[in-house]
C-alpha cells in the first residue's frame, strides 16, 4: 500500500529575486505520511485547494526517511500515531539526520490529551494541527512554517553562493601570486637562462627530493613555489660578471656571492610562508654540507633543510644546462659530481634519497630540456678558482 505520488517536479525552489515569496511557497516539497489513505487524501485536497504544486505522499512511514533522504523535502506533514513506525520514531530519525537540514515537521495529532502534542513538540515537530482538521488552520500553519524553512534554506544558499565566491577569489589570488613568483623568478634568470627552463627543473626535482625525504605535500608545493626565486639576487650583479665567458677573478667571485644576501632581502620580512621560505633558500643555497660555502659558511644542520635540498637541485641542473661560462655536462657526469659530493658539497642522506629518485628527476630534466645541441656530448669543463 505504497501510496506514495508526486505531483510535480519537485525542483529545488528558485530564490532568486524574481521569484515571488507567494511563487516560492508554491514550489516548496511537501511531503504527508499518514498510514490512513483517507487522511492523506484530504490533506492533498486541502493543499492542492491553495495551489501547492510539490506535493509527495506515504502511508508507509518507513518509506518517509528514504524520500527525505533522496529529495529536497521543505516541509513533512507527519501523522503523530501510526503502527509499527509511529510519528515519535519518524520525527527522531528525521531530527537525526541534522537540525540544520533537516525539514520542519507539522504533526497530525487527534488526540486531545496534551501530553503526546508537549512530547512530540519537544521532539523535535514545530507545529501541530488536530484532526479532523480545519482547512484554514492547517493552510494557515503550512504557510508559516513553509516561510521560514524557504527563508532558512535561502539563507543557505546565499551563504554558499558567498563561501563559493571567497574560496573562487582565494584560489586567484594565490593563483596570482604564484605567476608572480615565478616571473620574478624568470626575471631572475633572464640574463644567463634565458629560456627559464632551470627554474622549472631545479623546482621540481627540489620537490621530488622533499618528497622523498617525508615531506607533506603542502611541504612540497611550498618548496616547489618558493625554489624559484632562489637566484633572484643575480638581479644586482653587473653583466660584466654573471655573462663572463671565463673564470671571474677573486673580486669579481666577491661580487658574485652577495647574490644570495642581495636575494634574501629583496625577498625578506614579507609576513607569508612562501616569500620567507624563498628567501631563506636565496639566502642559503650555496651553503655546504662541510661549511665551505657562503655567505655564512654553516655546517651539516645549520643550514635550513630546504635550502639542502635547493642545494642539491641547482647544482645538478646547472651542471646538465649550458652558462656563458660553461657548456652543459652530461646527466651521467653530473650525477657523478652530486654522488661524489655527498658529505662535502652536500647533505649526503639527501644525496641519498636524490639517488633513489634518479628515474624520475632524469625525467625531469627531458620534460623540460633546453633546446641545446650536443648538450649530452659536451664534456666538464673546469672554472678556475671555483672549480669543486
Ligand atoms: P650557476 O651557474 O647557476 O651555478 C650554480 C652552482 O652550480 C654553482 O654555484 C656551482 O656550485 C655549480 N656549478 C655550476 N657550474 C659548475 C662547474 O662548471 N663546475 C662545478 N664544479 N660546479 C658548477 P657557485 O659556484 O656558488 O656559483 C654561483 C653562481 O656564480 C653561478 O650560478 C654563476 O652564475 C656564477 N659563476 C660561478 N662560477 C663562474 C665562472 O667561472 N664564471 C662566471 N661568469 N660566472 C660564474
Ligand atoms: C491516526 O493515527 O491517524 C490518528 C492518531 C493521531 O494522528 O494522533
Ligand atoms: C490542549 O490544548 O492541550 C487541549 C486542546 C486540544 O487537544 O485541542
Ligand atoms: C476542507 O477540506 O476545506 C474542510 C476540512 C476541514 O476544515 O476540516
Ligand atoms: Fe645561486
Ligand atoms: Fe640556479
């Protein structure tokens, strides 16, 4: 005796301005549960009487939670005293579901003792009408009770539509300042990397060697985002120096070096992670593992763990790419200078791991190869008085 029967399409009511209150109410979802098919006849008369177009019906009271379940129900007219699953048992399923969502309940009560209407109040049902029902009192509590659940849900709406609009506006903006990021990490390179490729390839084998070594993925992206800028201090060194196609001499190596302090203040006292972070590894990428590198010469730990891993990254890549003052080593040479170079030049459990992860960092370096021919026959070349 599955009485159930919608008599429309019972689409979300629309709420936007040009939706009259009156239109609105008329496309609520109203949904009657009452084991007596007469009862839920009249009550289908009574509301399609005052033009109520939405109206679903179950003399099963089971069946009311799965139909609030699949469908924006606004309103549940509940008759209080049914076999097996009365209107108590309906209602405290119905209330668990949520107080927020959940849809009002008018109940259907004959009884004229006061005590199940008080219960079933306190239960959770916001209005009652007694059988027989009066049709104005039932049409007039339906309407109530209908307005503010409309008004609630519109509410809800507006609120997402807001959330929607704030998270869209966050998404940009840091969307925005990632492009940012990285042109000036471009700008960086522009003069001795022109095709900005090794910002690209350092920045990802720098997230795979993080990945590696247990970092979260919110670790990685930041390290991802934050790497590129980490040559932004060549920005202050002449071009007579950074495009030199030899050996600098020891003044001009003097030069050369301030471009970690010149980029970690370009970068510094910014109040978000990822300019701190960029900075420290402008900072403290040329830093060794053995304290033999600037501009602090720290030793093993002292130096920050994301610039270890930049470290490792910006000598690898730089290695594999072409400089005015050197050409391109092969990958096989300089992994080998990466290998030989654990515990002096670098963090030898990064080496490690940077080693465990060669497949996918070689990878890296085809994806985003510089279109340079003979790069992989060219053979080291020494660089005077820096040469490791
Ligand atoms: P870069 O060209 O981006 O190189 C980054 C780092 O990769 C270097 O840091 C060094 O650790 C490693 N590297 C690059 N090429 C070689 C190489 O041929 N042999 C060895 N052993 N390591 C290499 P480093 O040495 O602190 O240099 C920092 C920056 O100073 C370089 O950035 C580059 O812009 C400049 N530079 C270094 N040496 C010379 C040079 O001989 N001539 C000129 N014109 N610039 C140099
Ligand atoms: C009925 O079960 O239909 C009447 C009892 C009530 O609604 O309170
Ligand atoms: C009451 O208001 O509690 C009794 C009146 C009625 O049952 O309609
Ligand atoms: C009607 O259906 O309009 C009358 C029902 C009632 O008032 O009880
Ligand atoms: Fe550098
Ligand atoms: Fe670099």
């Amino acid at each position: 005796m599955n009485d159930s029967c919608a008599t429309g399409g019972a689409a979300e009511p629309d709420l936007s301005d040009t939706v009259t209150v009156a239109q609105a109410l008329r496309r609520a979802l109203i949904l009657v549960v009452d084991d007596e098919p007469a009862n839920v006849k009249l009550v289908q008369r009574m509301l399609a009487s005052d033009s109520y177009a939405n109206v679903i019906a179950t003399t099963v009271p089971e069946q009311a939670l799965e139909l609030v379940r699949a469908r924006p129900v606004d309103l549940v007219i509940l008759d209080l005293n049914m076999p097996r699953l009365d209107g108590f048992a309906v209602m405290e399923e119905l209330c668990a579901r949520g107080a927020a969502t959940a849809p009002p309940i008018l109940m259907l009560t004959a009884q004229h003792a006061r005590e199940p209407r008080v219960q079933a109040l306190r239960n959770g049902a916001r209005d009652y009408v007694t059988k027989p029902f009066d049709r104005e009192e039932l049409l007039a509590r339906v309407r109530n009770l209908l307005e503010v659940q409309l008004f609630h849900k519109s509410a809800r709406l507006r609120n997402d539509v807001l959330a929607e609009k704030v998270r869209e506006r966050t998404e940009e903006l840091y969307q925005t300042r990632l492009e940012i990021v990285h042109r000036l990490g471009r700008a960086a390179e522009y003069r001795d990397n022109e095709t900005g490729l090794h910002i690209i390839r350092m920045s990802e084998i720098s997230a795979v060697i993080a990945a590696t070594s247990g970092m979260s993925a919110g670790e990685c992206d930041l390290i991802m985002n934050a790497s590129p800028m980490h040559d932004l201090g060549k920005i202050g060194i002449p071009d007579r120096i950074l495009l030199k196609p030899g050996a600098l001499d020891a003044a001009e190596w003097a030069v050369m070096q301030t471009h970690t302090g010149i980029g970690a203040s370009i970068l510094a006292g910014a109040g978000h992670e990822l300019l701190h972070q960029a900075s420290v590894i402008a900072l403290c990428h040329h830093e060794r593992w053995d304290g033999s590198g600037y501009p602090d010469a720290l030793c093993g730990e002292a130096i920050p763990l994301v610039a270890r891993i930049v470290a490792i990254a910006d000598v690898f890549d730089a290695l594999t790419s072409e400089r005015p003052y050197k050409r391109a080593w092969s990958v096989d040479e300089s992994l080998g200078y990466v290998r030989d170079n654990a515990g002096r030049h670098f963090d030898p459990t990064l080496v490690a791991h940077f080693l465990a992860r060669f497949d996918d960092i070689v990878a890296i370096s085809r994806r985003y190869a510089d279109a340079a021919p003979g790069a992989a026959t060219s053979t080291p070349q020494g660089r005077g008085p820096l040469a490791g």
